[in-house]
C-alpha cells in the first residue's frame, strides 16, 4: 500500500507509514534534502488538486496518478492555532497573519474519498481527534510533544498519557540550547542534535530545525498499521 505524505517536512510522519509497511511519497512546498523517501517538492494542496484533476506528480525518477495512492496523510502548518499564536496580541497578528491550511485541507481531503489521517496541534479545530504523546512508547521515547490526528475511518482504543514512565523528559524545539524548563511546565531541559533525534526516535537526521518540526515515527507507526490491517480486511 502506498500513503502520500502532505506537508511532509523532514519525515517523521512518513517515516511511521513507512515502518508499518507502508510505500510513502512525500510533498512539501520547500526542498527536503533529508526526506528518507521519493519527495515532489510543491505546494501541498495544488499538488493534491492536481492529482484529483488527473494529473500526475513526478519525483524525479517516476510519476504518480491519484490512483497510485490508497491512503492520504497531512500535516498543514500550524502556527496559527499554537499556544504562541494565541498569546500574540491582535495587532501584531494583523502585521504577520497566519493562514489557515487546515479547513482547505481537509475540505480537498473530504472530495477525494480516500482515506485520511490531518495531524495537527492542541488547539486546533479538529473534528473528534485522538491525542498521541510520547509517554504512550516505549522509553526510548523520551519528549511529550502532544499531537491531535483526526481521521475518516475509525481506530481502536488509544491509551491515555503516561507522563510518569518518562523519568528524562526533553523538549526539542527552537536552536536546542541548554535552557532548562522548570517545573510545572513539565520539567526536564532542551536538548538537539543526536540526543534530540534519538529522544523522537528519528535516525536519518540531526539537523535541528528539522528536528524542532517533526513528530515521532511512532505516532504515525500506530496509525500505520491499524489503517492498514482496516484496508486488507476490506480489500
């Protein structure tokens, strides 16, 4: 089975289809020289009119129709539903507005038919999401980074948080850096390079602005192979 990977960035959600068995093509409006899979650099949403259309993306080695894909999965930027986005005061907002790319998405999402997996942020709108964090892996898992993922088909029972389990929490974000968060803001210290790609469980880049971005393998790992074992069940 093979996913396309909207808004793909470096590929932490691509890399969890992948490592559920899944064949992953990515798209991303600007050039990802470390995305592990075949990559079509454009905009995301034009990318996926086209495909409705009828017309094909091309990676560079191979093209692929609408057809080629049985499942979709998107990650449209975020910054206008974040914490930071909300605390913003509005006149500041009116100099440096934020699109919404997540109503259009799932809008295009929906006239497809495929099924869909959107990823985005605590706080944005999304229609009755499940949350995953890290403290729900395994310990090598070791940042929290809560994300929503709304989907059309349905999905078994998720666990709920288990902060205790993780007794060296990071946070990867911004440039890394030694500053240390204090508790109740969820202890633990920023970290980057290795240490904060093997805190996401990420093995094929250290670049930290990448890594400020991406989500771990596992979360989309999960969703990978439930939507999968759904897909064979009704094949």
């Amino acid at each position: 089975m093979r996913i396309l990977d909207l808004f793909c960035g470096v590929g932490g959600a691509g890399m969890g289809y992948h490592r559920a068995g899944w064949d992953v093509v990515g798209v991303d409006i600007r050039f990802q020289p470390n995305y592990p899979f075949p990559f079509v650099q454009s905009d995301a949403l034009r990318a996926l009119r086209a495909l409705y259309e009828g017309e094909r993306l091309y990676t560079g080695t191979e093209y692929f129709e609408l057809a080629d894909f049985d499942a979709i999965h998107a990650s449209p930027p975020c910054k206008l539903f974040t914490n930071m986005a909300r605390m913003q005061d509005h006149v500041l907002r009116l100099f440096e507005p934020h699109q919404d790319w997540l109503t259009p998405t799932r809008e295009h999402l929906e006239t497809i038919g495929l099924p869909f997996v959107i990823e985005n942020v605590v706080g944005a709108p999304m229609r009755k999401p499940i949350l995953l964090c890290g403290s729900m892996f395994d310990e090598t898992i070791r940042i929290r980074r809560h994300r929503l993922f709304e989907k059309n088909w349905p999905m078994a029972r998720v666990p709920r948080c288990r902060h205790y389990r993780q007794s060296d929490v990071v946070g990867v974000y911004g440039d890394g850096g030694d500053w240390e968060r204090t508790r109740p803001g969820g202890g633990g210290r920023k970290v980057a390079g290795p240490e904060a790609a093997k805190a996401l469980g990420i093995d094929w880049t250290e670049h930290q602005p990448e890594l400020a971005q991406a989500i771990p393998p596992a979360y989309t790992e999960l969703l990978g192979i439930q939507l999968a074992a759904r897909l064979a069940v009704s094949a």
